[in-house]
C-alpha cells in the first residue's frame, strides 16, 4: 500500500465518526464541548498513525491506539454519562475501523474485540 492510500484511508474513518449525531441526540451530556473533545481524540489519533506511516511497526501503533483510549477514559471519569452501551459500541467500532485502515487486524487485541478492549475502562 501506498503512503498516500494509507492516508486516505485514515482520513475516510473520519467519516464513521458518530459525535455530531450524539450532539443532535438531545442529550444534555453531548454539549458541543463534549462531542468536540471526542473528534479531538480520534483526530489525534489518526494524524498520529498518519506520521508513523504505513509501514510503522504494529506495536508503535498499538501505542497511538493506547494514548487515544487513556484519552477516552479520562473524558469516562469526567461525565460517565458521555459512553454509555449504545456509545462503547460504537466507539470500539471505530477505533477497529481505524486500527484496519492502520493496517492492523481488530480481532488480535482485546481478546478479538479489537484495540480498545485492551486499554478501555467504560
């Protein structure tokens, strides 16, 4: 794969990204604040497996995967109304999104749950 199809690739995951729904829920715990501490995080985390590369090892990816997951337990303990059922799937399916686009496979961490399964405490 190319560096730039790899980019692209990480880039096209922003499209499952499922925060600005959460922030037309009605929900008073998806404030603007909130969904946008959210994209911050996932923007994070694939600008920074964009700068490792395509050909990165696994484990230095593994690593972007881990500081973005520490990042959305920090946002759990703040308001532990923000990653309920409904949201924890959906942003394990995101983070396996991405980890796929990464190059790596979802099914090795988190006992075949994927990346965040490995580092998540919602």
């Amino acid at each position: 794969m190319s560096m730039q199809d790899y980019l692209n690739k990480l880039k096209a995951a922003k499209a499952d990204y499922p925060f600005q729904r959460w922030g037309e829920s009605g929900l008073d715990q998806y404030s603007p604040e909130a969904c946008a501490a959210f994209t911050k995080i996932f923007d994070k985390l694939i600008a920074d497996l964009g700068k490792l590369g395509v050909n990165a090892d696994d484990e230095l990816k593994l690593a972007a995967f881990e500081q973005a997951v520490l990042a959305l337990n920090d946002l759990d303990d703040e308001d532990d109304r923000l990653i309920e059922t409904e949201e924890r799937e959906q942003l394990c399916e995101l983070v396996n999104t991405i980890a796929t686009a990464a190059g790596l496979d979802p099914s090795e961490y988190g006992n075949g749950e994927g990346p965040a399964s490995e580092w998540r405490e919602w």
